[in-house]
C-alpha cells in the first residue's frame, strides 16, 4: 500500500484503464466513401468528376485544381470493376490519395453517352473505347497536365499511361503515385515498382 492507500497493483490496473480511455477518445479511421452502382451498371463515388465529357475541358479542370486528370473504365457485371470499388477504394489509404490526387471521370465500355475527345471529335463512349484500344475493365487512363499538342497526336499516344486490367492494391496505388510523381518521363512502370521505397 502507498500512502494514499492505493497499492502498486492498484495502480498499474488504473493506468491501464485510463490508457483505455485514452484509446477509446481517439477517432475511428476514417472509411473510404461507399460505391453506388447506377443505373447504367456502373459503381460510383461521390468524388468522380460529374462531367459534361469534353475531356480538353476536364484535363484544363484537373490542372487548374492540381490534380491529374485520368479515366476509369467500367462495363455493367464486371467482376474486376466490383472488386475494384469493394477493395482497392474501399482503402482509406488508397481512395484518400486518389481523391486528393486525382480527378477521375468513369465511362462505360459500350456506353451511349457523347465523349469530345481532345481533337473536338465527338464519339460514343463505345466509339471512345475503341478509338482508344480499351479492351478490358476496369482500365485506367492517365492524361497529362495539359492539352496542350493532344489534338495533334493519335489516341494512344495521348496517354502518359495506361492501366489495363485490374491491379492488386500496392500496385495499384503506386500506378497512381506513378503518374502523380511523373515516374512515366524517366522509366517504365515496371522498373517503377522495383525502386527501392
């Protein structure tokens, strides 16, 4: 016993339970935002861009707020797109850097709705895809910071980089960080993922 008839033991198991309610005060983690499947099949977050899909305009946007601008490709029953929403964005640390990082527009695969791509040309997203050579879903497409000489080059070759398929999530964050850090004017991706951290 101490003085104040507290004994050692008794002590130690009030700072435990002090160091209890410490923890207990401290806020949960904060979660991801939930994916809302639309109408058109498609998940969504809150935070894509909702575009008029003139992507001069949507890449000029992006920049303006500091972000880099890119396009997600989704196709109603896609299993790849579901896990990319329940998984990888269901990641705080993923869908916290994306989000602040980037501005992303989704577009479905055989979808209807009009896309003004860089040159003025107005296609289908349909059309888009295939002008593109998007083949799979999800697929990402990363643009660069401005339109600037876009308009001059074909598709393809206005992609500062492309991610076909589905990654699993350490390589798919760093597909992000990638484009964010310009890793794409120095090496392939590739070589990206085995830089030492």
């Amino acid at each position: 016993m101490t003085d104040n008839g507290i004994s050692r033991r008794g002590a130690i198991a009030a700072l435990g339970l002090g160091a209890l309610g410490a923890l207990s005060l401290r806020p949960a983690p904060a979660m991801a935002a939930e994916p809302v499947l639309g109408d058109d099949g498609l998940y969504q977050l809150d935070w894509y861009l909702q575009s008029f899909l003139d992507l001069k305009e949507d890449l000029e946007g992006a920049t303006a707020k500091g972000k880099r601008f890119a396009i997600l490709w989704g196709l109603k029953g896609c299993p790849y797109c579901k896990k990319l929403h329940d998984v990888h964005m269901r990641d705080p640390a993923i869908e916290s850097y994306i989000r602040d990082n980037f501005e992303i527009v989704h577009l479905n695969h055989i979808g209807a709705r009009e896309v003004t791509d860089f040159d003025g040309s107005k296609l289908s997203e349909k059309a888009f895809a295939q002008a593109y050579g998007i083949r799979f879903t999800p697929s990402l497409q990363f643009f660069p910071e401005s339109a600037d000489g876009l308009a001059a080059k074909k598709p393809q070759d206005r992609e500062v980089a492309r991610m076909p398929g589905l990654l699993e999530p350490p390589e798919f964050l760093a597909m992000f960080k990638y484009v964010r850090e310009k890793g794409y004017q120095s090496m392939p991706f590739t070589d990206w993922l085995k830089r030492p951290v």
